[in-house]
C-alpha cells in the first residue's frame, strides 16, 4: 500500500474526476477509469490509463478507488449494485455533498467491509496535480497514510480528523469564505471602477490589503475560541461608522448597496446585543445564535 505508484481506480470521469485521473497518470500510477459514458474515457486511455466495463471490474483493480461523480445518489446508483467487491479495499469519496450524507456513506462503506475516507477539492479542475491545491480528508488516519502517495499526486492532502464529516463540513465553510471575499472585492472594484480604476489596477492593492486582513483573523480566532472581545484595535461602533463612508460613495456612483447594508445591519445587531466596544470578532455571536441583537 505504500508503494509510490499503487494502482487506483477513478470512478466518475466528468471534468473534475477527467483531472484526477490525469494527475494520477503523470505521477505513474497504474490508473483504471470508469465513466457510464465511456467515450469520456479515451483521452485519458491514450494516455495509458485502463478502461473498466464495469464499475466491479475498476474497484477490483485497485486497493484504492477515488469517486467523483456529480452527487451522492449518482454514488450509490453505481456502488450499491456492486458493493461486496469493495470489501478489503479503500475507497476515498470526492463527490460534493453535506456532512450527513458523508456519515452515512461511511457507516454504509464500514457495512460492505471497506476503508473509507471522505474529502474535498478545494481547487478547480486545471489546479490538480498542484501541490499548491489543498484536497481535505476527514476518517480513519490510517487510511491516508496507507495511501498518501497516490492522494498527494491530486493535491496537497490536509487531514481534518476522524469525523467523516469534516471534509465537507470545511468544505462549506470554505466555499462561503471565498464567495464572501469575491464578491466584497468585486463590490470594491465596482466602486473604484466607477472612477475609471481598472480592475488590473486596483487588485494588486486588494491583494496586499488581504494579508493584512488575516492577519487580523488570526488575533480575532483566539477571541472566538475565549469568548472574550476586546476592542483594543477597532470596536464594532467604530465599524459602523466606517462602513457607512462605503455605503456612501457606493451609493453617489451607483453602485449596489446590499452587500455593505447587509454587513452593516449584521453589526447592528452586535451591538444591540451588547458589543458594541468590542472587537469585529463580536459579531460571531450574532452568527451563531440568529436571536441575539433582534
């Protein structure tokens, strides 16, 4: 199992589940691919990789099968017919999905005697391969080590724990941090576009302004984690009446205010519920119980 080029089996071979492949091929892998549609297979068979009939003849192939395929009851459509073959093997599940149903495939895998380990991809398919990319996994830690070789040739593998909920719980976490962060830099390019700024332009400047942001989660996780928010930086009052300079100029150029508004309000209700002369970090407590502050 701790061979550098274990053989692995890649059911799903839609864009992303085309990448994994791949990426498995350039690192030398011995790889079987199986698609319902197997004329998405043949770039990848040119390549060397073997074309199974069946999904039970790809997962007796290899002690290891990687699934991505669109959800999870595409997963059990093509698993559940021929689940006895995974028994003493491994399967590693890539297809998207919620925490609860990354429980339950693992307590259904554990039934059909297999490994199992749940992840996520946090990259696009032209970003597999880069050790650059972080792929999740939450389960048994044996299992990523048993197979750590072929799962770094996809990405770097970042292990979360033993609940196979992790991965897709991060996983959400995550997605919303980066619509989050998109979307406020796409509203800060909305405005300074409005006086002819270039995007080119004014990115650079957001770039360097976001490492300065994480800097400050860093100072506020260890508040979150207390419970405790002191203002010694900048309170939530002082936020306020920053935001509303924002809200301001976006709204004398143009430019939409529900992002700002909705941010604003969030604040509001901090400080309605007494946080006022704290820290940013405050507002989590509105976050987590939806009540407070209304």
């Amino acid at each position: 199992m701790n061979s550098e080029y274990t053989a692995v089996t890649v059911i799903g071979l839609g864009s992303m589940g085309s990448a994994l492949a791949a990426a498995l091929l350039e690192r030398g892998h011995p790889t079987t691919v199986w698609n319902r549609s197997a004329r998405k297979a043949q770039a990848l068979v040119d390549r060397g990789a073997r074309l199974a009939a069946t999904p039970e003849e790809a997962i007796v192939a290899s002690p290891l099968t990687i699934a991505c395929v669109l959800d999870y009851e595409a997963l059990h459509t093509v698993l559940d017919p021929v689940a006895g073959s995974l028994a003493g093997r491994a399967l590693v599940n890539l297809t998207s999905g919620s925490p609860e149903q990354a429980h339950e495939a693992a307590a259904w895998a554990r039934s059909q005697g297999a490994d199992y380990l749940d992840g996520a991809i946090m990259t696009t398919p032209p970003g597999v391969g880069s050790p650059e990319m972080m792929f999740l996994y939450s389960g048994p830690r044996a299992v990523l080590e048993a197979h750590r070789s072929a799962l770094a040739a996809l990405g770097d593998p970042c292990y979360l724990g033993a609940d196979p909920g992790l991965a897709s719980l991060y996983d959400a976490a995550l997605l919303g941090l980066m619509w989050s962060t998109m979307t406020g830099w796409l509203h800060g390019t909305a405005l300074v576009g409005a006086e002819k700024t270039e995007a080119t332009a004014f990115t650079p400047v957001a770039i360097r302004w976001l490492t300065a942001v994480t800097g400050f989660l860093t100072t506020y996780a260890s508040q979150v984690d207390a419970g405790r928010y002191p203002g010694d930086d900048a309170t939530v009052d002082v936020q306020i009446a920053a935001i509303d300079h924002l809200i301001h100029a976006a709204a004398a150029r143009g430019v939409d205010n529900a992002l700002p508004e909705l941010l604003k309000a969030t604040m509001e209700r901090a400080r309605a519920a007494g946080y006022g002369s704290g820290s940013y970090a405050s507002v989590i407590e509105v976050l987590r119980n939806p009540a407070v502050g209304r």
